[in-house]
C-alpha cells in the first residue's frame, strides 16, 4: 500500500502508557485503565410500602377516633347535664 506524504501526517501512532510493576522478581507491564471507575455510596435504601402507608394512615384514624370520642362525650354527657330553665 503506498500512502502519499500528505496522509502519512495525518495517521498518528496510537501511544499507550504502561506501568511497570514487579511482582515476585517477574516484570509485568500493566496498561492503564481505559475508563477511571470511581466507587460509588450505595443507595438509601427507601423504607417498604407499609411504612409509608400504612403508618401515617393509622395515626390519621387515631388522630379522628380521638376527635370522634372527644366530641361524642360532650353530646351525651355535658349537653345533658345541665338544663335551661325559662
């Protein structure tokens, strides 16, 4: 294959970086990782469905009974114990 000069300019060498490491004497060439990973924080786990739901469902009930007997004590029991008299 026979490039002309101008295309010879235009291919660059691909160049690698290597590390050199030494394990047990032996020489070993360890490329560079082609992509950084960085560790990531492991998600909040969310709480499950019941907690979400069904707790705040429940006070909220709580929260009516407590209302509902407040208000049914004072119709049966204050309203009758005192009478107007004309």
């Amino acid at each position: 294959m026979i490039l002309a000069p101008a295309a010879l300019a235009q291919v660059e060498t691909p160049t690698e970086t290597t590390n050199t490491t030494v394990e047990q004497g032996a020489v070993v060439d360890v490329p560079e990782p082609a992509v950084e990973i960085v560790p990531e924080a492991p998600a909040e786990a969310q709480p499950a469905w019941t907690f979400r739901y069904l707790v705040p469902t429940s006070l909220v009930i709580a929260l009516l009974v407590v209302v509902g007997s407040i208000v049914a004590y004072f119709l049966k029991v204050v309203r009758t114990r005192y009478r107007l008299i004309q």
